[in-house]
C-alpha cells in the first residue's frame, strides 16, 4: 500500500559519515523490515540496527540509541520541527498508492465549502493531489499552518490540531485524509466543526458520529471512575518529544488546590503493568494523549487525560471537553 524510497535517507546517512544507523519502523511496515534494512545498508554502506520497539511518531525515540548509533532512520513519519535530538533523524515518507479520486467524490455531498484539508503524517503526499481535486470541482479550500510541532501546513498529528485550529474561522468543515478516525475526533473536538475522513483503507469516505458518541461514553464513565480517587499518579513521558514536567507539576499543583494528592511518576515505555504495582488511586498521562484513549482497555486504574482531570476537579466542564494536545509552548 506504500511506497518507501531510501536513496534520499542513504544518501544523507553517506554525507553524515554515519557508520551505525537505527533504522526505526512503522507497526504497519514492520514485516518489512529486512527488505528495508538490507535496501539501506547496500545503500549507505552502514550497518543497520532495526529498532524492535514500537514507533508511532517522530517523537517516538528510544533515549538509549543516541549513545549507540550515528544517526537514525525513520520510515512513515515526518519531522517535528521543535524538536532537538542529539543525534541526526533522517526522514522516510511513505507514499500512499491507493488513489482517493473516487472517495473525494463522494465526499463532496457530506462537506461545507470553505473546506479545510488536512491529513496525518502517513498521508501528507495525497493532500495536494486532493486540493486540486475539490478546487477542480469548484470547491474552495483552506489549508492551515500548525505551530512549531507541525512539518508541512494541513498537517495533524495525534497531539497536535494546530493547522486544523488556524483556519477554524474560515472553514465550514474539514476533509482528512487518514485511517482510523482518532485524528478527525481530536480535529472536531478541537473546532467544533464537521470533519469527513477519506481512508485508503476503505472505499466510502465517513463522518464520526458514530465513534465520537462511543468515545465520550467511554472516556465519561473514566473520569466517573476516577472521582473517589483521593491519591493520583501523574506520568511524565521520558522520551524526548513527550517530556511535559511543566505541565505534570502544575496538574499536580492543581489536585493539591483541591485537597487530594498526586506524585509524578516517570515513564519511557507506556506500559499497563508498570502502573498496575505502583498502588496510586489513578494515573493522569502527560505523555503521547493517545495512550490513555486508544488503550483504555489495558489500564486496570483509571488512566486520565489532563484535561480529564481537570474535568473531575471541576476546574473545566464536560461540554469543552477536548481532546490532550502538546504544542510548542509546552514543549
Ligand atoms: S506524542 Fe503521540 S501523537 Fe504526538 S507525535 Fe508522538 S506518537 Fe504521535
């Protein structure tokens, strides 16, 4: 489904002089792993180490390669610019080659001229064959610049909705080009506005009516959960693009204001049964804001957003609730 081309990143891994390279892999990529490794050594002439961890974003690297390796390769994602690594990231977009003309089509009857266009970092090569699409059938378009976080305009990411929000006022609803429907939920909660996904992985283009209802009964009944919570845990993120010490410390200011307490806890890898023994009441994650809602299965203590928390201590009411975002200012 994707096209991955590696003489651009061999080619900057030779310039680097890079003798030891990790090479980091999407979950959906990661039985191609060898072909990629064995493409890029052939390639750059350097040794290769595939990274088995997952990776789900540029902010997503193991502290423990920068003492090990030259440089790094990431496949499917693109660069956060705010973000400063101690050792070079080479980027590896993925071409989508599933073609989106017929679905675009059929999207022009579920959306609202101005129309925003967006797409996550999997997708980003689809968005201008897509503006010109619409302008082509006469729509007009906007296309939003995010803050330092965001790469390329019309980009999201799962923790960012800035180059949504920056044209909010001038659109009547939003096209997104991306699988599963996370990113249209985090853009809609974030806007207010109507938001229709194109996924190459299905043939219909969606609206997420459907998924927003089931999302906030589950993430309701979470915070509900949470209330007789008298001790909470607040988890900082190790990795780099996800440390948020300032933001954890003032979350923990704000449950002391309210009479409870909370300890900060910190984390590289997210994983359940890390919390399970810590014996807090429940946990508030300031790390990657998909964690707590796309595994809300795993956590056998109520794992909460910030601003979930600050739902159950009264300081923001249900109605604005949205989804967690990192931007530049926090980072
Ligand atoms: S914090 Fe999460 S959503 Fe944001 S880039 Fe990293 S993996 Fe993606």
């Amino acid at each position: 489904m994707f096209d991955i081309d590696l003489t651009s990143a061999a080619m900057e891994v030779k310039r680097l002089k890079a003798r030891i390279v990790a090479l980091q892999v999407p979950e959906g990529l990661k039985k191609r792993s060898y072909q990629f490794a064995s493409e890029l050594e052939n390639k750059a002439g350097a040794e290769v180490l595939v990274v088995a961890e997952p990776c789900f974003g540029a902010c997503d690297v193991p502290s423990s390669l920068f003492d090990m390796v030259d440089a790094i390769v990431q496949i499917g994602h693109s660069p956060i610019p705010s973000l400063k690594f101690p050792k070079p990231l080479i980027f590896v977009p993925a071409r989508s080659k599933v073609p989106l003309a017929d679905q675009l089509k059929k999207s022009v009857g579920m959306i609202q001229e101005p129309v925003g266009v967006l797409a996550t970092s999997q997708h980003l090569t689809e968005l201008d064959e897509v503006i010109e699409g619409l302008e082509s059938m006469g729509l007009k378009v906007r296309v939003g610049e995010g803050d330092s976080r965001i790469s390329h305009a019309g980009e999201v990411l799962g923790c960012n909705y800035t180059a949504a929000m920056s044209v909010s006022k001038e659109v009547n609803s939003y096209l997104l080009i991306g699988s599963g429907t996370f990113h249209a939920l985090g853009v809609h909660l974030a806007t207010g506005k109507k938001v229709v996904v194109l996924d190459p992985n299905l043939e219909e283009p969606r609206e997420i009516d459907q998924i927003k209802d089931k999302i906030l009964r589950q993430r309701h009944a979470v915070i509900e959960r949470a209330e007789k919570a008298r001790v909470f845990g607040i988890v900082v993120g190790e990795k780099v693009g996800q440390r948020r010490l300032r933001r954890a410390r003032e979350l923990r200011r704000l449950v002391r204001w309210k009479k409870k307490d909370a300890a900060l806890i910190l984390m590289d890898k997210f994983e359940p049964e890390k919390l399970k023994y810590l014996g807090f009441d429940a946990y508030v994650s300031t790390a990657c804001p998909r964690i707590a809602i796309d595994d809300v299965a795993l956590f056998e203590k109520p794992l909460l957003t910030p601003q979930e928390l600050e739902i159950l201590l009264g300081v923001r009411k249900w109605e604005n609730y949205t989804f967690d975002q990192m931007t530049e200012d926090e980072l």
